[in-house]
C-alpha cells in the first residue's frame, strides 16, 4: 500500500500584511469539511477578509501529484483532493500524474481529484520491464515500450503452442516466430509504434491516445466532497475516537497512544489492537483506552467519564448502537442512565440497545434543561481539583 501523506497549510488573512494581530492558522489536509469551514471562517472573520496561502508543504503519495501550489488555490479543492488520494490508497499514483501532465489535465485540485476518483478509466498499461533510469529518456520510453510489446506477443504464441488443437507443423511455425521476436530491436519496434501517434510514452507506462479520456468535471467541489468524504468514519459526525496504549505506558503517564476512530468493525478493531500490541510487546489484552474524545450526538455523554477498565470493543459496541440508531437520543440515555445509577460500559450498552422499552415501562420523559442544570452543578463540586487517571477515570476529550 502507497504512504498516504498529507497536505500541510499556513493560511492567513489576505491583509495580514497590514493587520499587527491578523489571524491565521497551520492546518493538515484532509481534515473534516466542517473543521476546515470553520478554519477559513476565523481566518477570514466570517467573509470580511480573504484567505491567503501562505506556504504548502507535501508528503507520501501526494508528492507526486502536480497541482497549483500558489496563494489563491481552493482550500476546499486542495482538502477534497487529499480526501480522494486517503479513499484511494492503492492506485497508481505515477500513472495519475503521468495522465494528468501528458493529457492537458488543468493543476486545479479540483481536476486531480476527478481524475482519481475515475483512476480506474484511466486508458493506461504498465510496461513489463523497469525503467532503471531516474529521469528516462525518449529512447529509454521506446525500449521499454517495444520489450512490453515482444513480451506480450511472445506469451500469446506460448499459449497458442501448448494448445492441443494445433498441429505440429502449426506450432514449429509458431517456434520460428518467437524466434524472430527475440531479435527484434525493442528501441526500433517501440519508436515505430509510437510515431503512429496513437499512444504516449510516459515514465509510468502507455496511454491510449484514442480511448475515451477521464470527464475532469464529472463531480463539482460540492459533489466531490460530498462523494469523498461520505463514510469516512474519521470524519463521521457521530464517533468516538479512543486513544489506546497498553496499561502499563498509561500508568506511567508515558504518552505513545494511537487513535481509533470508532465505531469499527469487530475484527477490523481486533487486527489493529494486535497491531498495537505487537508495537509494545504485550498481548492484545493488555491495550487499553488511555483518553477519548466524544464527536456529535456523542458529546451529549460527556458528564459521564469513561475510564481505563472500560473495554475499547465494548466502546466500539456502544458506538455502534448509537450510530445505527440516529433517532436515539443520547443526551436522555445519559440521564436516564445516571439517573438509575447505570455506569458500567456493559450496562450503558444493555439501555441503549432497549432504550425505548426502559422509557416506556418508566412512563415518563426527562426534562432535559432541569437535568442538565443539576448535573453541572454536581460535576463543579465532583471534578474541581481533580486529576486524568483518579480510579482509572478519564476526563476525556482534553486532545
């Protein structure tokens, strides 16, 4: 699989030349659609002001891509691009760039990403040799190209020559052919297919000058981010992100967590716990939630602190209710819960999953604002003073 990267940011108010307290910001791309809003809306002061990129720095597979780098690009383009090339982790990024500077392809992100939202149209075939060259020539293009070419005609005797149905004399034929195509010159051979103008020599392979090209505006920026980031849990509104390590560095205060964006799947979650495990030389046991962070309906549970013993399946368990559930309310499920003193992770799970049946045998509905005032005037005199790890609670959410 390709490294990702990432796209890095230093955005500032266009005017920031003339302001001593202009406000800008350091970003990594992608990042949620709504964040990012929210960065250009402090940036720009809610639209009074432009933004202005200041500097953009690249890494991983995202290096290889050829986009407008200059002070007026699309911050939003720039996002769903990166957004694309994290959704699209094992496609050919050399062929990409390869399409895209050889095919009139604009350096506008928006277009790179429409064309690897559509990589797999991209008319493309890979040589069958390596080009040792760093910067190849035309001439080492046309080798390449021509030993692609006697390659693949000389497999397609090979197969015809085991072909029972053929006689004999048919395959010594065949033999004298492969036998010519092994001297062949591959330069001569690929410099004529090439001068039909039919196809382009590229570093990263041939394209089919003649087939259909990639729809560069199949998807507008607001397709596009929406096409993108939809299903990404990273970026879901409703998640829970655990940061896991094992019990011991968590007791230690020594800080070499992962994050986890939940909720998962059951044996997607297992493989990265062991992934983590392996990394620190303990079991998969042993990993433990060492802090949290609580997105969208889940932040409704924040009075309630999650702490260390609380098993990460069963918090993946518990988003996943509320996921599949977009008509539970998460803020009564933390009242009636605390209200009935239900604080462990497994009973927190039992409630959600029968909420409506645990509301309908009460009878009744909570007032929420009442609730609400009572609690925040326990958790002041409950958490005043107190530390991250006390009884292996975790106040949650500090990242």
């Amino acid at each position: 699989m390709n490294e990702i990267g990432y796209i890095k940011v230093d955005v500032a108010m266009s005017d920031s030349a003339y302001f001593a307290h202009a406000p800008h910001d350091s970003i990594t791309l992608p990042m949620a659609p709504s964040d990012l809003q929210g960065v250009i809306d402090r940036v720009s002061r809610f639209g009074s002001h432009s933004c202005e990129i200041e500097d953009i720095q690249t890494s991983g597979v995202i290096d290889k891509l050829h986009f407008a780098e200059d002070e007026h690009v699309s911050l939003r383009a720039l996002n769903a691009m990166a957004e694309c090339v994290k959704r699209n982790p094992d496609i050919d990024y050399d062929a990409v760039r390869d399409y895209c500077d050889n095919f009139d392809v604009p350096v506008d992100p928006l277009m790179v990403g429409n064309v690897i939202m559509q990589a797999e149209q991209i008319p493309y075939t890979s040589y069958s040799v390596d080009i040792d060259n760093e910067h190849p020539t035309p001439v080492d293009l046309q080798r390449a190209y021509g030993i692609t070419l006697i390659d693949r005609a000389s497999e397609e005797l090979e197969t015809c020559m085991v072909d029972n149905r053929l006689p004999d004399v048919a395959k010594a034929s065949l033999a004298g052919v492969l036998e010519l195509l092994a001297n062949v010159p591959a330069e001569a051979l690929g410099a004529k297919m090439e001068s039909g103008g039919e196809v382009c020599l590229t570093p990263s392979g041939v394209f089919d000058r003649n087939a259909d090209g990639i729809d560069l505006m199949k998807f507008d920026l607001d397709e596009l981010e929406q096409a993108v980031f939809e299903g990404d849990r990273d970026f879901a509104a409703d998640r829970i992100v655990v940061y896991a390590e094992s019990r011991k560095m968590a007791e230690a205060g020594v800080d070499i967590s992962q994050p986890l964006t939940l909720p998962m799947d059951a044996g997607e979650l297992q493989d990265a716990l062991k992934v983590f495990a392996d990394m620190e030389g303990v079991e998969p046991s042993d990993i433990v939630m060492c802090d949290y962070e609580l997105h969208g309906r889940f932040s409704e549970y924040a009075w309630h602190d999650f702490g260390t013993d609380d098993p990460i399946a069963d918090m993946n368990r518990f988003a996943q209710i509320v996921v599949d559930h977009p008509d539970l309310n998460v803020g009564e499920l933390f009242y009636y819960n605390d209200e009935h003193e239900v604080y462990d992770i497994a009973d927190i799970i039992d409630v959600a999953e029968h909420f409506d049946e645990r509301l309908a045998e009460q009878g009744r509905e909570f007032n929420l604002d009442e609730l609400g005032e009572s609690k925040g005037d326990e958790a002041e005199l409950v958490n005043r003073d107190t530390d991250k790890f006390e009884g292996n609670a975790l106040t949650g959410g500090e990242r």
